[in-house]
C-alpha cells in the first residue's frame, strides 16, 4: 500500500461542501469518484478538514491510500484531465506510511474577504461577502488582536460540532485593505492550530460589527470571555471564505 | 431631454452579448428593462460597441437620453438596485446634449487573458483562456510589434460584419507576462481608435501560434499583409475578452 498527500483548489460554489452526503455534489464524492476510475478500485480520500457548503479552498491538503503503479506526476495529470472545471490538483506527493491528512494536520490558515465598495463587485462576487458601507478594517484589526493566543473558543464555534474541547490557539489573525485599485477589498486571515465549526465566520461577523462602528473595539474580547455563542457576531456568509494552506 | 453617460462592468459567462436579440438574455435588453422600470418610459441604450457572446468588460461606456429628473447619484443607486449581479453600474454622468456612446468613442482598450499553467485555473476559469503548454510571452510581443500603427487589418476580421473601410490604428500592443506569483497569466492588450469584428480574438489566436513555436516571430506580419481572414490563426475563445476601457 502506498500513501498519498493531494494538494487541490476548488471553487466551492456549487458543492455542498466536503463531506460526502447522499444525492449532494460534494467535492469527496467527486475526487473519490475519480480515484476509482483512475486506479481501478474505491479509494477512501480523507481531507485536513471539512469545508462547509460554498467554502473556497487554495490548497486543501487530502490523503488516500492506494496500491496504484502510477507515478505522483501520472496521477496528477490523470486528476486533472477527469476532474470537472471546479476543482484543480496544484500538486501530488508520495507520504510516509500511515500519512493522515486530519490528524497529522499541525495548523490551518484561512483568509475571508470582504468587498466593501458601494459598487458591486460582480468578477468576484462568488468570493467576496459585499458590504455596501465603508468599514473602519484598522480598527477591526485592533480589535482582532484580543483573539490571539490560546483561549476558548466557545463564544465562536456554532451548535452541531462534536468537539472535545473548544480551546485552541491562533498563531495570527490579520485585517487589511489591500492597496489601490483593490483597496476596497478587505481580508481577515486567521491562523490557528485548528478551529471550531464555523469559527473563522463567527469571528468575521463580530468584527464586521466593529468595522461599521456598531460596537467598540474591546467588544470582540468580551465576547470571547464570554463563552457563549449567541453573545458573538452573525455567522458571516460561506462564500468569502477560502482555506488557504495545511500545515504538516 | 437630458443626455446621460453609464460606465458599467459586465461578467459576459451568462449573456448573449451587448446586443438585444429576441429570447436571449442580453446586456441591452437587462439594462433597458431596469432604466424602464427607474425611469418610467421606454430609453433606447447604445454602447459604445457591441461585445460578442461570453466577452467581459471591467468599463464599458452606455448613452441613453431621458427627460428624468433623478440625479446620477440616484440613479447609480437605483440602478445596481435593480439589476442582476453580473452587471453593475460604476458611474452615471450628465452628458453634453447629443452625447453619442457610439460616434463620440475616440479609442478602445481591450485586455485579452491567457493562463498558460499546466495546472487548471479553477478561479479565474471564467475570464482565462487556458492553454495547458508554456507559451513563449516575449515572442509573442515582438512579434506583436508589426501590427502598431495605421494598417488595413482584413486578415484579423471575421465574415458578417458591415464596415467601409478594414483600417484601423493600434496605437499600442504589448503581452507581458505577471509578475510572480500570478506568472502563469498572460496579458495581451491593444489600444486603437477602433476595432474590427472579432479582431482581438484572431489577433491573439495568430499571436499563440509563435508562442507555442508553431509559427516564426515574423508570421504575424505576413498575416497582416495578406489581407486575408484565412491566413490568419484562430479565434481565440469569447471567454478571455474584456473590454478595460473606452476613451472620449
């Protein structure tokens, strides 16, 4: 048996997310799919994490085992020739025995962006969250800077997730407007050992509040103390969020 | 009667072009319903040039006359109100009476985009033509070079338009590669007083045939002074058109 680390992107606005779900275009059902045309028999492919329904990936890391004679290169060109238009194999690497793309996983960076011109921005539409009203980003940025570190998490992980324990550590987290002519664009990145079920969304939606001056800077720490979920922001929608890159 | 000048952006994936045609969704026709609707009588809207099935534009220019008395902020507003979301209008000026969006244009610059990765763009698969082959950017330049100035472009105009006259004036035409890491998109631009119909897309079809090595840096010349349609390459796909701006 021979193990197998897939790096791929996928537009994720018409999946229902990762995980496989019976009658839905999910991005396993569609990659696992294509594995058993490829190497002749069902191959499991276990991502570094779910990724809901219209949540992008840049670099998705997704392991699988298999037998197959095929050289990295051959399944990498095979992928891509029998994968629709939406998803795309940046890269294929040969893992040590017993690879797991969950639990080998170190940390995670996810980027959400938001597009805050009062004119809609249609090229990007499907991967931005558009706000029609400036936001203040350098003071959503000030207010980011309360999550760092190693805390509980609760106040920002929505109901539905088996988890046991909701502490985890954020290594970074950033707002920035991108420079002239794409200033009205905004991303947050956020990097962390792991997160919670809709976590990155929970903590974009509290700081949208800051950025339309709704709430005071030192909000997003009450809420984090806090511990409740219903305390934070709205959950931001799916589609300004893109995972970015897996740490091994 | 006042005169009013739009500039608007379009995604063209999901339109039949500019141009009103009977059962097909069309620039035209949506931005006529919406002015219609705002305006309460029917305005003819004129572009400064019809773009074809699948073609973008990051600024087209569109006149209409109206007796309205909403002001351009209001209908600004009023009109990404209204339309879909794979239109949006970037400003709306008062023009000098009689202002003509067809007559009064100056100049055009198109911008037409390649990736040349052997990886699957999957984000910009909308607005790319992807050759899945390096292609050789600084051939394609020089090369491009011959067609600057005054010339009677026959060989690079497609069966079915109605002209006088096949000359037109590329004042500039340069394809540079982007700087990393977005090295895999290939820029071709080219500015003239006018362009003929589908000039750009055979223009860049000829162009990918040096840079794939196919055809001598010299080729394009010989095209040009052949005055014949089918010397020249192909018509490179509707996808990865945009019109970036028309000048008054």
């Amino acid at each position: 048996m021979r193990f197998f680390k897939l790096t791929i992107a996928y537009d994720g606005t018409n999946f229902a997310g990762w995980q496989f779900q019976p009658h839905q275009r999910t991005i396993q059902a569609t990659l696992e799919a294509v594995l058993k045309t490829i190497c002749g028999h069902d191959i499991p492919a276990t991502a570094s994490g779910r990724t809901d329904s219209g949540v992008h990936a840049l670099a998705q890391v997704v392991g699988f085992a298999s037998p197959t004679r095929h050289t990295p290169r051959v399944l990498l060109q095979a992928l891509n020739a029998e994968l629709p238009d939406d998803i795309s194999v940046l890269s294929v690497e040969e893992a040590p025995e017993g690879f797991h793309a969950i639990r080998d996983a170190v940390g995670k960076r996810y980027r959400y962006v938001i597009n805050d011109s009062r004119v809609p921005e249609i090229f990007r539409r499907k991967y931005i969250w558009q706000i029609f009203r400036r936001l203040d980003d350098e003071a959503m940025h000030r207010a980011a800077q309360a999550l760092r570190g190693t805390h509980d998490f609760s106040s920002f992980e929505s109901a539905g997730a088996e988890r046991t324990s909701s502490v985890r550590t954020i290594c970074d987290i950033e707002v920035r407007r991108l420079p002239p002519p794409r200033d009205m664009e905004i991303h947050i990145e956020i990097e962390a050992d792991g997160f919670l079920y809709n976590m990155v969304r929970a903590i974009v939606g509290t700081l949208v509040r800051v950025g339309k001056g709704r709430a005071a800077e030192t909000w997003p720490a009450e809420v984090l103390a806090a511990r409740e979920r219903r305390v934070a922001g709205e959950t931001s929608p799916a589609m300004g969020l893109v995972l970015l890159r897996v740490d091994y």
